[in-house]
C-alpha cells in the first residue's frame, strides 16, 4: 500500500496541473516587466504617449475625522424641578421647533410653589404698609427707632422671598402674573430651547425624573462642522483657510470645507484636531459621520502626468515607459498629490527623457497580468 500512494500522488499533481486554465497568470507583474502589443492592438486600445508636463498642484495632507455640531448646537434637557412626565409626544429623530412643548410634568410641589407666591405677595403688601408706617412714625417721633428697623428688616427679606419665589415660577414656565385671579396649575411645560432633532429620548409616562437627569438631547444640524485629527509631523504645512475636501464613507463625491481653526493640544495620539466648516450645509447630514479628508497645502510646481496614466497595482505606483516601438517596460515611480485629472510623479533619472504611456496603462496592465493575452 505505501508503494501505491507514493505512485499515485505525483500522478494526481501532474493531472491538476495540465487542468490549469491558460489565462491565470503565472507571474505577478514587477517593475521592469515588459509587454509588447501589434500596431492593430496599439490603436484599437487607443494608447497613447506624451511626457511628464510642469503644472502647478497643490500639496495634500491625507487625514481622518468626524462630523460634529459646535455646543451651541446639541442641547441636553433636564426638568427645572423634578416631576413625573404627563404628556409628551416626541420620539427619537423627530423635529422640533424652537419654543415647542416637548414635554409636561406635574407635581405637588408646583402648586405648593404657587401658593408660596401668592401667600408671600400678600405678606410683602402688608409690610410695606407697616414700613411706611413706622417711617411717619418715625420722622414724628413717636415710635422707637428700633421699631422702624423690624419694619424695615421684613419688609426687605420678604420682597427678596419674592423675587426667588418669582424667578422660580418662571423656570418652570409659570407667569407669575397669571396667578392673580387663583389660576393656579398643576403641571409645568418645558419648550425646547432650540429648533432640531431629537438624538436622545430617556423618559416615558408615568416616570420621576429628578433635575440632574438629562429627559432629552436635540440636535441642530444645520451647521454642522468637520473634526479632522491631524498628525503632529504635517502641522508646520497646516493654515486657516486651506481647501479641504472630504469623503464620507458611504458617499463616492467629495464636499468641501475650509480650515477654520486649528488645535493647540496634541492628544496622546500624536494628533491635533482641526475644525473646518462645510461650505455647502446639509441638514440631512448627522453628526458622528466618519470621513476621510484631503488637505490641499501650498501649491508647488511639480512634473506631473494626466492621471489614468499611473497604475496602482500591491501598494505600489507604476508608469509604462516605451523601451522601445511597440514594447514597454512597466515602471515604479513616487506618486506625490493630484489636481484637476494630474497627478505628481517622480521618475527615475534614466527614464525621464522616454515616451510613458498617457493613455490606456490599464489595458497594458491586463495584457502584462495574463501573460500577453489580449481579450
């Protein structure tokens, strides 16, 4: 049996390699490599050949960030005084509108600040009319001085009872001067402060919310903002105002932006981030987006090639250079940044001077992968 397997395996290896499509390519294309085509497959690809030109390209900073809102635009909402939820009828995502009731509470102690009001704006008449009182008294001479300064003592610490009395019916959106005819209340509305989404929703019917639990986030996304965590070592290239174009990861466009500000703190990352404003705004766009960003530097005058002629294959940037009619050499090269269909290139010294192909590199790029083959 040990005789048998050692026949049989070769035999089985041999066979899968004659089963081997021919169009798999065998090697993987490296610098240096070559491919020649026929004058036919020449213009029926539509090559075609030019050297590297002078243009003007801006540098690029290559980044990462976020969509985010500035604080004066996300809002986190909690009760005034704590009281259980009455009646609201938002839900996460929903618009709101500045001023809007969001939300309703009730409690006894709402009425029983009412009634405190109006029981202390009755006092605080009285104490006028005796402080005024002991001041004729006072000036006639007929009451003790010390008399006078009582007068004085409550009416004043009354009135200050009041006005916190009154500012405290107020944030809880309570007019102080409705309660006049007995119109007291049970329950208390809060408005949202500004017009947005909700993002946050952490309350229901029935439940107690205390004034340090936050009810309610709204987002205002009109104005949103791009967070962009730059490195330390591009920071000397960074100014207000640069160009910056951005790529959201479910979107295939780019939108652009400007440097508005640049951070003073390095995080532990090594980064410093850079806040730039949108110079199209899109509501429908929501905060903590991820994107990846591109940073146009000082422009720079570069040797630059049309962009379909440089070929990214593993990481790597090649050109196809004419080594000769109908032969070309496939070439690594440094790819720097591109502008307007061009893009920076740094060829080696000895082939700087030769004919590179502008035009269909790709389909060079094809023909070199399977082996010359041309479908």
């Amino acid at each position: 049996m040990r005789t048998i397997l050692i026949v049989i395996v070769p035999c089985l290896l041999l066979a899968c390699a004659k089963q081997q499509p021919a169009n798999i390519p065998t090697e993987v294309p490296t610098a240096d490599a070559e491919v020649k085509v026929t004058e036919e497959q020449f213009k029926r690809l539509g090559i075609e050949l030019g050297k590297p030109a002078i243009r003007v390209i801006s540098g690029v900073i290559k980044a990462n960030g976020m969509l985010d809102v500035p604080p004066q635009n996300l809002v986190s909402i909690s009760a005034p005084l704590g009281g259980f939820v009455k009646k609201t009828e938002l839900l996460q995502g929903m618009r709101v509108k500045k001023g809007q009731t969001i939300v309703e509470l009730e409690h006894p102690d709402y009425i029983q600040l009412q009634e405190d009001y109006l029981i202390t704006k009755n006092q605080l008449e009285y104490l006028e009319l005796e402080y005024q009182r002991q001041e004729e008294l006072s000036k006639e001479k007929v009451s003790a001085a010390k008399d006078l300064q009582m007068a004085k003592s409550n009416y004043h610490s009354t009135r200050a009872r009041l006005m916190g009395l009154k500012a405290k019916l107020e944030l809880v959106n309570i007019d102080p001067n409705a309660l006049a005819n007995g119109n007291m209340r049970s329950t208390v509305a809060i408005p949202s402060p500004i017009s947005g989404y909700v993002s946050q929703l952490n309350i229901n019917l029935g439940m107690y919310v205390s004034p340090s639990a936050t009810m309610f986030r709204i987002v205002d996304t009109e104005h949103l903002h791009a967070e962009v965590q730059v490195f330390e070592k591009d920071l000397p290239r960074l100014k207000v105002g640069q160009r910056v174009l951005l790529q959201l990861a479910n979107e295939e466009s780019e939108r652009e932006a400007d440097v508005y500000l640049i951070g003073k703190e390095i995080t532990p990352e090594r980064t410093v981030r850079v806040h730039c404003h949108l110079k199209r705004e899109d509501p429908q766009l929501i905060p903590g987006l991820f994107f990846s960003a591109r940073i146009e530097t000082d422009k720079s005058t570069v040797q630059a090639l049309p962009a379909d002629a440089v070929l990214l294959f593993e990481g790597l940037h090649f050109v196809f250079v004419e080594k000769q009619p109908m032969v070309f050499e496939l070439v690594q090269i440094e790819k720097g940044a591109t502008e307007n269909g061009f893009t920076q290139v740094t060829i080696p010294a000895g082939d700087a001077s030769k004919q590179i192909v502008t035009k269909g590199a790709y389909f060079l790029l094809s023909i070199l992968k399977n082996g010359g083959d041309d479908e």
